[in-house]
C-alpha cells in the first residue's frame, strides 16, 4: 500500500476528472471533485445522481471522468452504490466504490437509502457536495440552506426574508448509524481535506466526507472568492472541520478566534437583504454550535451581535443539532 498522504507536495500528478467540462468558474463542486478523485486513483468506480456534478461532467457523448462513472436517479446514490459494491464482490474486483451527491441529494431526497447504506455498514465511500441549495434546478432551498438565505423558494419580501430554519445537521445524522468513518471537508484548508479523503480511500465499512462547496451563482458571489469563503465560512464557525472514527468526534482545525458572522455573509448576494434581528439570531446560534464544538478545548468565544452593541458571551447548553 502507498504511503499515508499529508501535504499537496504527496498528491498524485494524475487527474482521474478531466478539464473541459461544463462547470462554472470557481465551482466548489468541480473543486473538490478533481482533488479527491486524484487521491482516490484509478480503481474507483463513480456513482452521481441528479445534481449539478452530473451536468457538467457528463456532456453527451463524453464524460469528464477517466474512470467507470455510472448515474441513475436522483435518490439513489446510497443503493446504486451499494449495488456496485455488490457487484465487485460477486465478480472477485477490488476498487473503490464512491458516490458524489449533492446537498439536495443527500439530506433531502436521497436521505433514505444513504441511511440504509450507513446502517448497513456498506463498504463503500458516499461524498456530499455540499453548495446548500438545489443548484442544477434552479436554485431552490434544500434543508442544507443555512438560516436567512434567499433561494428561489425561500425569496425575500415583506412577510419573509430568505429561509427561516436552521441548517440541518447531516453529520450527527450520518453518525447515529455508527460508519466506520466521517468527516467534514473543506477546498480552502487543503492538508485537512487531504488527510481526511486518503484515510476513507484506506478504511473499509461505510465512510461519509461532507465538503462545503461554494456556489457562484447560488451563492451570488464572484467566481474568484470560492475558497476566500470556504475558509471564512470556517473562521465564523459556520463550517466546523471535525471527524468522528471509533466512536469519538475529533476537531480537526479550530480557529484561534470567532470572526463575526458578517465577514462571511456580507460578500454573497443570498444574504445582502438580513437584517439585524435575524444577523443577531444567526450568531447566537453560531455562539451555541461553537461551543458544541470546542467548548471543552477552548474558553467560550466572544460573540459579535453587531457594532452597535458589546460583544456578548454567550452561556448556555450545547444547541441540539448543530
């Protein structure tokens, strides 16, 4: 077996998800998609469901994958991968099997069969790319839309502004069905998300990589901000970097501070029209998921409701379902 990866400096030359294919500039999804399938090599055999991925990577008649890349329907990523694996088994292959569903794919309609695979202990790898909206649709809320963000149907008017729930947390979801491994990803802290795709490549039993994946036109930014975003969205405490393996969750990077919730919302388009009241909410809930976090490594953090008033220190009991 090869040796463990750390640095970009071990990352593999060859790439496995070619250029050429129909993304946007700056995609999060397309980003991230090169990377792991680099470190996943060549004995991968690729599932995507309906998603942005499988419209840009699959453009009649070519494909941007060098490997055998399959895609059915929209809530099948946890079966069809399952099926593959099967497959592999009864016809004595050895490969990795990964599936690259979307948010909507993942914590909404295909909720169901990852589940069932998770549950089951498949030996498989299912990857969430997550850009927190139904994307290739049209842009409508997913339950991985953050609080306050506009989409196509959570819109911005007199009565509401944006969407009014909390994220959903996939993660503790994924980890109630005991998988041999999980994990949270992000494109901007590259060594992390190195480390963390190579160690699924090498465990067997059912493994789960959420990566944050920024969305230009979803997210209302420019193409050139991607990864300054992944990185500040885990700065602010909305994106936390952890692991959960042999029963534990671990963080895997912590902020030396919290930076107000407002660095990172400010440069996306989704979030212009929030006002204070619902600014203030955000950031308690993040001072609460902080806390859930790193509570037991860190002091709690001050947190920045706005600059008219003083930072506040938030006390109270780790949220529920952060």
């Amino acid at each position: 077996m090869s040796e463990e990866m750390a640095t970009i400096k071990d990352m593999p030359n060859n790439d496995y998800f070619l250029s050429g294919h129909g993304a946007c500039p700056g995609c999060g999804v397309a980003i991230a998609v090169k990377n792991i399938m680099r470190i996943l090599g060549p004995d991968t055999t690729v599932y995507v469901p309906a998603s942005c991925l499988i419209v840009f990577s699959a453009l009649y008649p070519t494909s941007a994958f060098r490997n055998p890349f399959l895609f059915t329907a929209f809530e099948n990523t946890g079966a069809v991968i399952t099926g593959i694996k099967a497959a592999q088994r009864r016809r004595g292959v050895q490969g990795n099997v990964v599936g690259f569903a979307g948010d909507g794919g993942t914590f909404d309609i295909g909720l169901q069969a990852m589940s069932g695979a998770a549950e089951r202990g498949e030996d498989v790898l299912y990857v969430c790319l997550d850009n927190e909206a139904y994307m290739n649709t049209g842009i409508q809320r997913s339950g991985a839309t953050p609080f306050g963000a506009w989409t196509t149907t959570s819109p911005v008017g007199k009565v509401r502004q944006g969407k009014r729930q909390m994220k959903k947390d996939i993660m503790d979801i994924v980890i109630a069905n005991q998988p041999a491994y999980a994990a949270t990803l992000s494109i901007a802290h590259f060594s992390d998300f190195i480390k963390k795709v190579d160690k699924a490549k090498r465990m067997k039993g059912f493994r789960f990589l959420h990566v944050l994946t920024p969305c230009v036109p979803g997210w209302k930014t420019e193409s050139i901000r991607s990864v300054e975003l992944a990185r500040l969205a885990v700065e602010t405490g909305m994106w936390t970097l952890y692991e959960w393996e042999f029963g534990e969750a671990r963080s895997t990077y912590r902020p030396k501070e919290m930076r107000p919730v407002t660095d990172y919302l400010m440069p996306q388009g989704r979030f212009r029209h929030m006002s204070k009241d619902d600014l203030n909410l955000l950031q308690r809930w993040l001072c609460e998921k902080w806390y859930y976090h790193y509570g037991h490594e860190v002091e709690q953090p001050v947190c920045h409701i706005n600059h008219e008033e003083k930072p506040m220190h938030f006390d109270g009991d780790p949220l529920h379902g952060v």
